[in-house]
C-alpha cells in the first residue's frame, strides 16, 4: 500500500520527517562515563540510604548536645466547671517552666560518640557512592569494549558467510570434499552463535546502567574518548585506610563511648537547673478559703537539681549490652582489616596474570594482522616464483576470507582481555582509596 502526502501539507510533513530525524539522531547521541557515573550516583537507592544515615547521625548528636540547651515550655488551661473544696493543687490560667542539664560525664560521652558517628557515616556515604561510580564505570567500559566486538563479529560474520559460499562453489564444481563446506558452515554457524551472545551482553548492560542512571536504553551510546586511563597501581603501596575502613573504625569508637557512658551513668552524679513560673487566678474557686494568706496571682522557683545513682540494676545490665555491642564492632572492624589485606593480595595477583595474558593478547592480534596482509599480498602478486618455476601452490580465495577471520577474533580476543585488565585495575584504585582521584579526572576528561 502506498501513501502519499497531500499537495497542501508538503511543508509540515517535511518539517515533522525533520522532527523524527532529530529526536532519533539525539536519542542516540553518545553518553559520557562522567553522565553515567553522576546521574548514577544521585539515582542510586544505596546513596540515598548512606544520606539518611548521616542525617540521622546527625540528628542524634544534636539531640545529645541540645541536652544542655535550656528548654522552654508553656501550658495554659481553665477548669471546666467551678472548682468546690480543696484539690490539693493551685489552680493557674497558664504556667511556663524552663530546664536543663548543667553537668552529665555520661551525656559528654554520648555527644563524642555523636560526633565519631556522624563521621564514619559520612565516609559511609563516601564508600556508597565511590561503589556505585566503579559498578557504574565497569558497566560503561565493558559495553564500550563488547560495541567494539559485536562490530568486529558481524564483520567476522561475514567472511564466514564467504567462506561458506566459496566452498559452496567449490564443492558443486567438485574441487573440494564436502566436509570442507560442512566445516565452513559449522565456522559460520559458531560465529554467529558468538554474535549473538555479544548482542546480549550489549543490551543486558544497556539495561544495568539504564536502571542505574534512569536514562532510555536506547539512548546508551559509549563514547570511548570519555574514559580516561586507569593508573595501573600496584597492591604493594597499598595506603593505610579507605573510607570503609575507617568508618567502620569509628562506628566501633562511637560504640565504646557509649558503652563508656552507660557505665559511668552507674556511679556518676547529674546536675540540672530549672526554673517554674505559674500564675494563679481565684477565679472559680474558693482556694483563698484554705490558705492563711490570700493566693499570690505571679509564683515563681528555680533551682539546682543533683542525682547521684546508688544502685540501679537495670543502668549496670545496659552497660554491660553496650560493651558487648563496642567489641563486637571493635572485632568486626578488625575483621574488615584482615580482609582488605588478602583482597589487596589477591588483585595484586590477579592483576599481574591479566596484564601478561593482554600482552599476550595483542601480540597474537599483531601476528593474526601480519599474517593477513601476507595472504593479502600473495593473492594480489602470486606466490612470487617465477615463470616456469615449481613454486608452492596458488592460495585460494578462502585461504584470505579464514585469515579475515582469525584476525577478527584475535582482535575480539585482545579487547576482551584489555577489558578484564581494566576492570581489575580499577577495582584496585578503588580498593586503593584513590577512587576519588580517579573520578577527579575523570570529570576534567
């Protein structure tokens, strides 16, 4: 069926054609590592989880510090029905009272735990985010090398598709045995089968970062100049701390405060101060009919108030619940140590493998393009003997379509070994706690 355009319309249809064409074009507009890892890092649900920690961190150091801020409160209230007899309290139309805290041991060790909580969950937050931008960038860098091999396999493809159809030929015209065309055939059908698998993983990581950044898949296009290089570190000048470490370091410190607290709440006196204003009214009562003096309307008292605990059993078992809770921390912030050291170990280890199976890699990728151009040029010139000379047999067509081949997947094979160096050294820098260095350059690329 064919469609055409109305005569009057020409010039709307050009324009929405336009329209289509440039919405399309910028759907498809390559993405920056530095765009993928922001808008990562402010979608990412375990960032926003870390934030809330520092907010409520932060909201219970104020509590314990606003302990010695004098607090202001007011009430007001009238009796419902006429007071009769004596109620055993003054009646008041409203009152107001202020109180504090003037000296508590226990309530300064709450706010120095307040303060190392609100820091290891600031470095939490740190963590959280420089986890979500290295599972951001490795999925970035990874779909930018599998884009590299899915365009190297469909040219693969079809030089086995060639191959195919020469021995297609060659068989028909009786030259070669069928099962040179059966294994062309069986080549064929394993490039594409490897196609197919790079076609998912290129869409499987179009859809991780889309759920990580909130972006349209179909507009994740790698832009490789935006990927700046990876320091290749070394485990061996490993730094002292990262941001996990220390966090967990001073979450166990906040913990043994607390617990140092709880213990000295135990024995240690508390001072307050507060002050009581109420102002009386006879109204609707016969109070002054109880009193020796008539009920003064302004009544005001102040004081210190000192608590010094004798016994409580219920203050000694809590203390012993938060020294439990502080070694528990203290341990686990330990444990945390000894496995960061064989982490750093075993990517030093790692590291080194991967960096000679690249070499390796290129290296091979180097000899499987050498060798082509030697195919290429025998096929153009001959097999350079001279006339009448018994020289080696002319190559044949698919002698160059195989090398085609062999170089494509040496190539494939280098750019997925180049991959793996880099995720591993990155993981590294991370493990390093030079990841921030890191995404420093990576916003000025």
């Amino acid at each position: 069926m064919r469609y055409c355009i109305p005569p009057r319309f020409p010039r709307l249809a050009t324009l929405a054609v336009f329209g289509l064409l440039a919405a399309s074009s910028a759907l498809r507009a390559q993405v920056s590592l530095t765009t993928i890892v922001e808008l990562a890092q402010e979608k990412s649900t375990v960032v926003r989880v870390a934030q809330a920690d520092v907010d409520k961190t932060s909201a219970q150091y104020l509590q314990s510090r606003d302990a010695f801020i004098p607090s202001l409160t007011f009430g007001s209230g009238l009796p419902a029905f006429p007071a009769v007899g004596f109620t055993g309290s003054l009646p008041t139309i409203w009152d107001a009272s202020i109180q504090s805290m003037v000296f508590s041991m226990q309530q300064i060790r709450y706010i120095q735990a307040g303060k190392a909580g609100i820091e290891a969950s600031q470095l939490n937050l740190k963590d959280a985010r420089e986890q979500v931008a290295l599972d951001a960038s490795v999925a970035y860098i990874e779909l930018d090398s599998v884009t590299s091999e899915l365009a190297a396999a469909r040219q693969q493809e079809q030089y086995a598709l060639r191959v195919v159809e020469i021995e297609q030929q060659r068989t028909d015209a009786g030259v070669d045995p069928l099962s040179r065309l059966l294994q062309a055939q069986l080549t064929a059908a394993q490039i594409k089968l490897s196609r197919l698998h790079l076609e998912t993983r290129a869409a499987t990581l179009t859809k991780d970062l889309s759920i990580l950044t909130g972006l349209p898949a179909i507009s994740i296009v790698p832009d490789h100049a935006s990927i700046p290089e990876i320091p290749a570190l070394s485990g061996e000048s490993a730094a002292p701390s990262t941001a996990a470490l220390d966090a967990a370091q001073l979450r166990a410190r906040s913990l043994q405060l607390i617990a140092k607290g709880d213990q000295e709440r135990s024995w240690t006196p508390q001072i307050g101060f507060g002050v009581q204003y109420n102002r009386s009214t006879t109204l609707l009562n016969n109070i002054n009919d109880y009193y020796k003096q008539p009920l003064p309307p302004n009544n005001i008292s102040s004081g210190f108030s000192i608590s010094v605990p004798l016994f409580d059993a219920g203050l000694r078992d809590k203390a012993r619940e938060s020294a439990a809770d502080a070694l528990k921390a203290r341990l686990q912030s330990e444990q945390a140590q000894r496995q960061y050291d064989q982490q750093i170990t075993t990517l030093n280890g790692s590291l080194r493998e991967l960096d000679t199976q690249a070499e390796i890699a290129g290296l091979k990728q180097q000899i499987a393009e050498d060798q082509l151009r030697t195919v290429i040029a025998e096929m153009e010139v001959g097999n350079g003997a001279g006339a009448g000379a018994p020289g080696a047999a002319q190559l044949s067509p698919t002698t160059e379509q195989e090398a085609r081949i062999d170089e494509r997947q040496k190539f494939q094979d280098a750019l997925e070994a180049g991959f793996m160096l880099s995720r591993t050294r990155l993981g590294l820098v991370r493990s390093l706690g030079h990841m921030q260095d890191w995404l420093n350059e990576l916003h000025h690329k």
